[in-house]
C-alpha cells in the first residue's frame, strides 16, 4: 500500500474558516484515498452484501459529485468528461455502475483530476466574494442560490458519509481497517 493514515492532511485546531473548511475536506479527500490504494479492479469492483456499492464506485460517485458541486452549480459551467456524455437518461447511477470497468489507474486519475478542477473552482470562487460567494445555480427546490460555505460544507458532509461506507468495503475486501 502507498498511502497510509499518517499522510492525510492534518486538520488545523485553530484556523481561520477557510483554511478549517478545505483541511478538512483535503483530510476526507486523503481518506478515500487511503482506503482504496493499493487494490486491484476486481477488489475496487467487490461489493460488501447487501448494497452493490463499491470501493470503484465511490471514487468515481465522488469524482462526479466534486465536479458538480464545483464546476456546475457553484460556477454554472458544462460539466467534465467523462461526465458530459455519460448515458444518465439510461442509468441514473452511471458513474457507480460504469466504474466495474476502469481500472484502478483510470479511477485515480479521474478522481485525482477532478479534486484538482474542483479546488481550482473553489479558489476561483474565494478570490471573488470569499465564502460568501453565491453559485450560479440555484436550489432546485427554491430557496435561492447556495453560498461556497455551505457547498464546502456539503462535499465535507459527503465525504464523511461515504468514507464510512469506504471503511466497511474495505474491511470486507482485504481486512484493513482504521479510521
């Protein structure tokens, strides 16, 4: 295994709120890393019964979701292959299911490319109006347009959801554990 728990971003104790908000989201961001180095397609394509959810597949799920977050609602911009012409009228889960067939190398770099597209949306976003910074989307429910402090907020929400879900998989896929 390359990576281990010792070389995740360590959150700050005392920091101001924009380098609070992205340490943690680099620290959940290390952690799916963590917990899906070192394994091959058929270990990121194991499920752990009774979901069909995946090791692969949360990669990939959490590609999508920092670049929709990021790049669409925040930025209001066409969203990133693969993700632009992905059959989502066919398979509303595309990015889950799809993910079975790309290799570990393919996962990573697709993860790791959009991690980088997003933090450069969210420094695009700082420099602007800060935290404050209204997306250009607005809720689909109403209710008006999201601040980039409550889009932070809800990737550090999402991460730590699924990197609970990662502990679980990976446990059941090789026996690793930690938090």
């Amino acid at each position: 295994m390359g990576m281990s728990d010792a070389q995740r971003t360590d959150t700050p104790l005392r920091a101001d709120e924009v380098t609070t908000l992205r340490a943690f989201l680099d620290f959940h961001r290390d952690t799916l890393r963590w917990k899906t180095d070192g394994l091959d397609q058929a270990q990121l394509a194991t499920p752990l019964a009774p979901t069909t959810m995946t090791l692969g597949g949360l990669l990939k799920h959490l590609a999508f979701v920092e670049q929709n977050w990021t790049i669409q609602v925040l930025h209001g911009r066409p969203s990133l292959a693969p993700f632009d012409d992905a059959p989502w009228d066919e398979d509303h889960d595309w990015e889950w299911h799809s993910a079975a067939g790309d290799s570990p190398q393919e996962l990573r770099v697709l993860y790791d490319a959009m991690v980088a597209a997003s933090d450069h949306a969210i420094d695009e976003a700082l420099a602007r109006d800060g935290l404050d910074t209204l997306a250009a989307r607005e809720h689909r429910h109403g209710g008006g347009r999201f601040s980039l402090r409550w889009i932070l907020v809800h990737l550090i929400e999402e991460y730590a959801r699924h990197n609970g879900h990662a502990d679980l998989l990976r446990e059941a896929v090789d026996g690793l554990t930690g938090q």
